[in-house]
C-alpha cells in the first residue's frame, strides 16, 4: 500500500490562554498563566479545590456559531465547533469545490462529553419527573456529538470518529488521522479534540482520586516536574487540526504548517489510573513515532511532554524518555510541559499539544515549564524551565498518558518541500 505525506494546513484552539492560535502562541511563549482562582468550588460545592484553568471570554456566535445553536450544544461542543471553524477559515477546504465530500472525514477525542447537560437533565428528571426531560439531552450529552455536528456544517461525508480515551483522547483522533490520510482512505480530516468538565461532579472525582492538586495560588498550582508538585489542575477546551495528503495540500495552494510524520499506540495494562512504573509500554509509543519520523540520533528535538504535575506521572514519564531515546539523545532534547500555563484539558489537551509542537518548529521557539524553581531529581531532564527558549528543532513529540494504561504519542517535522 502506497504511504503518502501528511501535513497540517489549518488550525483551531480554544484555551485558557487564548481563544485563538495567535493568542494562544504568544501566551505560551511569553510564559503566560491561564489558571486562575475558583472560590466558588470552596463556598458552594465544598470541594479542597481552589483553581482551573478556565476559558474565558469565549462568544460562539463570533466563532461561526448562531444564538440558536448555542443554546442547542453543551459547552463541549461548543468549544470544538468554534475550533473547527477557525481550522477550517484557515485551510480554505471547501467540501465539493477543492475537496470532494466523502474524501473528508472528521476525527474528534474527548474523554467525558457533554458531562454538564447530563448532570443539568439529571437534576430536572428528579425534580420535575422523567417526562420534563429535554429532548435535546441524549443529541447535547452523547460523546460522539461534537464530530456529528462539525461533519454537518461542513458536508464531511467521510470517516467520522470520536475517540475516548481519557487524557490521550485527541492524541489519539490526530494520530489516527495521520493513518487514514497516509493510508488512502482520506485526503483530510478535521482531527482534535475538547472538553468541558469543571463542575463539582466531576471536580469531586478527581479529588477523590486524589488526582487534583489543592494549591490556592494559580501560579504555584500547575508544577510539572518539580519536587513540590501535588497533582493536576483541571481545564477545558479544545484544539482542532485540518491534517490534509500533502499533494492535495500543495495542488491547491494551501499554507503548510508542519508535517505529521509518526503516530505510536500502546497501553501499559497495568492500573486504571496509575501508569506503569517501569514506562516501557510509553516508551514503545515514543519510540514508535520517533522511527517512522526518520529521526537519527542527536537530531534537534522537541517533546511536549504529558507533564500533568502529579508524582506518578512525572517521574514515569522521564523513564520513558530515556528508554526511547537513549540517555544521551533524551538529556540532548528540549521537553516542556505547557499544561504549567493551560492547566489540563482532558481530552482537548493531546491535539493542543500537538498544535504547540507544530509551532515550535515553526517559530525555532521552546515554549516553557513555567513555576519549575525546584526540580525533582528523579525528572532531571532539560524542562525548560520558566522561560521560553530559542532553539531551531528539525522533530517534534507530543506526549500523551490517559487513565486506563492509554500511551499515545504524534510526532512532527519541520516542513520542507
């Protein structure tokens, strides 16, 4: 089977650092922090929380969306329609003039879906009774729903799939994106993902699972890679890249961001929330899209790291490092964790990541760890720490973990003709 080239020819974001790529690049580099404070989780849910990373400023009906279909999607789906359109207002594909329909597919992770109608439609069922339930509920809550309604607006008659796999949900949708375009079953997809679960339900289960860091400073909560670190803070929204066949890409003018060149897939079996100590199965998936990359040992690398800020995560994750690249080539390459600035998206987090990566190599740029004053000496590997840093990269990782084992990772290279 032929292997064709895959690029990015569009982009999309919505964040706690900016509603826009531009935005959202600049807050990065500049080492801008989206967390901020929530006292209402104290005063009204009585949770041991105190921060998140929060979209604000976010209008739909500025981001291709009307007054009626805000009110007809959840947030979730919201943030990744407004997404897709900025994705899809860059690229300039237009099914059935520069692309025919069922030769676009849409590719859309999220780990929870529409968690917030579904706790609303709750409360009316055991206040009202089951028969004041919303026909909207199951068309807003339902998972698959955000890929639905984009493939709608934009006439993508091709493959349509939602990927669920936790915090790796979007790393995955992009990286099997990247093998359906590669393959021959596509000539592009919109791939990425969203979330939006900040609400006391699901807030409360993630500090039950003593997952959520209780710092009540939005600067000294986030901290990947550092000795003082106590868990992850939670975020939503949602990233969105238009992967396209490069001939394609090229046949009609389009602008190339960068080139998708290597996707690994594994799982470590070992803990529905703890990842594998040992990093072997994360290894696989680094070491897997490092191969189809072409990368040659002491070429400039970056990864994003998963970098979540729990104790776990951090330590297993520099293992894995050096298990796919070798101590020489894994203390050579610059690692960061943005999650310092936007907090974690859940399953909008892997395609944001991504979306860094590419910018990364585009710009010569190394986005920072930001509140890394103390490292672990157990992650003693270069995080950039605090500030952005200027160093041409030729590859790129992005690096996600999810609970239930998932270890998935895409990776980059600069464009060239």
């Amino acid at each position: 089977m032929e292997e064709r080239r895959v690029v990015i020819t569009g982009t999309g974001v919505i964040s706690p650092v900016g509603n826009d790529t531009g935005s959202f690049w600049s807050a990065l580099q500049a080492g801008r922090c989206g967390i901020s404070a929530c006292p209402e989780f104290e005063t009204e849910y009585h949770l041991p929380v105190r921060v998140a990373g929060v979209v604000r400023d976010f209008d739909p009906t500025a981001q291709g969306l009307t007054v009626k279909e805000t009110k007809r999607n959840d947030r979730f789906c919201l943030f990744a329609q407004a997404a897709a359109w900025q994705a899809m207002q860059e690229c300039g594909l237009e099914a059935g003039t520069n692309i025919e329909p069922e030769r676009l597919g849409v590719y859309i992770g999220t780990g929870i879906g529409g968690m917030q109608t579904f706790i609303e439609q709750t409360q009316v069922m055991l206040n009202e009774g089951a028969d004041r339930i919303s026909p909207l509920f199951i068309p807003k809550m339902i998972g698959n729903i955000a890929a639905g309604n984009i493939a709608i607006r934009y006439n993508a008659q091709g493959a349509n799939l939602t990927t669920a796999a936790a915090c790796a949900s979007s790393t995955q949708s992009v990286g099997e994106a990247f093998r359906a375009i590669k393959y021959g079953f596509a000539d592009a997809v919109i791939a990425g993902g969203t979330e939006a679960v900040l609400n006391p339900l699901a807030m409360g289960g993630f500090v039950s699972a003593h997952a959520l860091t209780h710092a009540e400073d939005p600067l000294q909560a986030s901290l990947p890679f550092s000795a003082k670190r106590g868990g992850f803070v939670m975020a939503e929204g949602a990233a969105v890249l238009i992967l396209e066949e490069y001939s394609h890409a090229v046949a009609r003018g389009a602008e190339i961001l960068a080139e998708v060149t290597g996707y690994g897939n594994y799982c470590d079996a070992h803990h529905a929330t703890a990842p594998r100590p040992d990093g072997i199965p994360a290894s696989r998936a680094l070491r897997d899209a490092l191969t189809q990359s072409g990368y040659v040992s002491g070429e400039d690398l970056y990864i994003n790291a998963h970098g979540t800020g729990t104790l776990l995560n951090d330590k297993t994750e520099t293992v894995a490092f050096k298990l796919a690249l070798g101590e020489a080539d894994a203390r050579r390459a610059s690692i960061s964790s943005t999650k310092s600035m936007t907090g974690h998206m859940i399953g909008g987090t892997g395609a944001a990541e991504i979306l860094v990566c590419a910018l990364a190599l585009r710009d010569g740029v190394i986005p920072p760890t930001i509140g890394l004053t103390d490292p672990d000496p157990e992650c003693d590997l270069d995080y950039t720490p605090l500030r952005a840093v200027e160093r041409p990269v030729t590859v790129a990782l992005s690096n996600s973990l999810g609970f239930g084992g998932h270890d998935a990772c895409v990776a980059l290279r600069k464009f060239a003709y």
